[in-house]
C-alpha cells in the first residue's frame, strides 16, 4: 500500500469537491443498491442476495433529482461492475458523476477542462490549449477503414474500439476528446438536431494516453424514445446471453419534467493515475 499516493488522492477528491462547491453545485447522495439498472451492453451490474443491484452508475437517480427542479448537482461514491478486474479495471470503483440543467456535452466538456486545469496546472496537462477533439465518424474512417455511419455492426465497432481507435489514442498522447458518437452507441443520449450533418448522438468520452477517463451526453429526455433505446438495449442483452433488468418506470415519467440538461461520469481512481503517475488502480485505492 503506497500512502504517498493515498494521501495524493485526498487531496483530489478535495479539489474535486471545492470546484464544484465554489460553483454553486449541490453535492448529492443516492441509493448504492438500486432494483433497475439502465440495460446496456457490455455493462452488468452486480445482484444483491436481498434483492436488486449494485449500480454501475447512479446516473438514472441523478436525474430523477433533476426532474424533481435541482440545477447543478453533483455526487462522488462507490460504483460497480462484475467481471472486470486490471491493471485499469476493478469491481469496486470510485466516480463522480455531474449534471446542469440547461446545458448540453460541449458546456460539460468546458466543466471538465476547467476541473482539471484546477487539479494540476501543468502545461502538459489535458486541459491545457493542447488538448484535441477528434470525431469518432473521422477515427474509424482514418483509422478502422469503414464507416460505422453507412454500415452499423455493433460486435465490429466495439471490437475496432478496442484494438484498432483507443491504442491510436494512446499513441497520440495527450488528453482528446472523442466526440459524436453513432446513435447505436447511445442509449442515453439526445439526437443532435444540427443541419448539415448526419446524425449522430451528443456524447463524447474523455481519453488521457489512450485510457478512457469520462463519458458524457446531452441527455434524452424524450420517454418515448428512451423507451424505445431501452428496449432494443435489453434485446442486445438478451442475445448476447447477458442477465435482464427490470425497467425503472419512474425514470421514464420523470424525463419530460427535465427539459434540457447534461451530465458526465468521471472515473475518480483513473483520474487519481493520470494526475499521481500511478500504473495500477490497486495503487490508488486503500481496499484493493
């Protein structure tokens, strides 16, 4: 157990808490075991012998709170995930999870440069002017050779993710935003609706030398269609033989109370690596 990189991220987690306090965000806190987790491929949730889950994400909680007329919220806690453990990877995880009201992915992608200007002000940091964006349409068309846009197939997408798009990343070094993503890779976010262009989700995720730091969506808050994602997303589950959720109701009638809104999950033990050196997230967690 390295205590230097222990204190490290203590001090973190209260840079992260002053930022957005100083901000006029309310810090909250959520249920850890939820009876519905949002179905999404790839993603199981741990089952309570009780009864429910353990959350991957506190997300669809998050913005019930929304729904209920808060603004800026906030919210750092435990998360977890079955079958995923590595060298970046482990069942128990810490995030932090941040949502506004009348915002959209590019006012929270300004939240996040400026989060990480405050944490470290290092000139070589990924929130400096050096920081790039780069379109995923662009990255598989560069990079993978085809068009996920003309021609979708979720196995092949997120197998060239993994081999092919993120060790790229790694080799351009730096922080880059990947930023658009097809809308079959998006269950929770909104359409852009900017002529000209083809379609494709408000959502970016946020890399640092090819290791994925923060997820973000302009948020769907049309039921309907958020129904309509769910069900195919529990379809895909299906098929691949993973385990069913049930659907949180109250979720889907709180989404036209929200309007417009944005928010973003940020792995805090990631975040701790790329800011402390540190090459294990054992390293960066006392219970590991």
């Amino acid at each position: 157990m390295n205590l230097d990189l222990l204190k490290a991220r203590a001090e973190i987690v209260r840079g992260i808490r002053r930022f957005f306090d100083e901000r006029d965000f309310l810090e909250v806190e959520t249920s850890v075991r939820i009876a519905a987790p949002a179905p999404e491929c790839h993603i199981d949730c741990p089952p309570v012998s009780t009864g429910g889950f353990l959350r991957a994400s506190p997300e669809l909680q998050m913005k019930k709170l929304l729904a209920a007329g808060l603004e800026r919220i906030y919210q750092i806690g435990p998360c977890f995930r079955d079958g995923e453990k590595g060298s970046r990877h482990s069942p128990e995880f810490t995030m932090i999870e941040w949502y506004r009201r009348n915002a959209t992915y590019l006012d929270i992608k300004a939240d996040l440069e400026a989060l990480m200007a405050t944490l470290n002000p290092n000139p070589r940091h990924p929130a400096h002017p050096n920081t790039r964006v780069l379109k995923v349409r662009d990255a598989y068309l560069q990079y993978a050779g085809w068009d996920p846009w003309t021609d979708w197939d979720q196995d092949r997408f997120d197998f060239d993710m993994a081999t092919i798009v993120e060790p790229k990343l790694k080799e351009l070094g730096g922080g880059i935003f990947l930023m658009d993503y097809p809308i079959q890779a998006s269950s929770l976010a909104r359409i852009s609706s900017a002529p000209n262009t083809s379609s494709f989700a408000e959502r970016w995720e946020f890399y640092w030398d090819g290791m994925e730091l923060a997820n973000c969506f302009t948020e769907l808050c049309d039921e309907e269609e958020q129904r309509r994602r769910f069900a195919q997303a529990k379809k895909e589950r299906q098929e691949l033989g993973e385990s069913d959720y049930p659907l949180d109701e109250e979720f889907f009638r709180c989404l036209p109370q929200i309007g417009r809104a944005a928010g973003v999950a940020l792995g805090v033990d990631r975040l701790v690596m790329v800011l402390t050196g540190a090459r294990q997230i054992s390293a960066v967690r006392a219970l590991d």
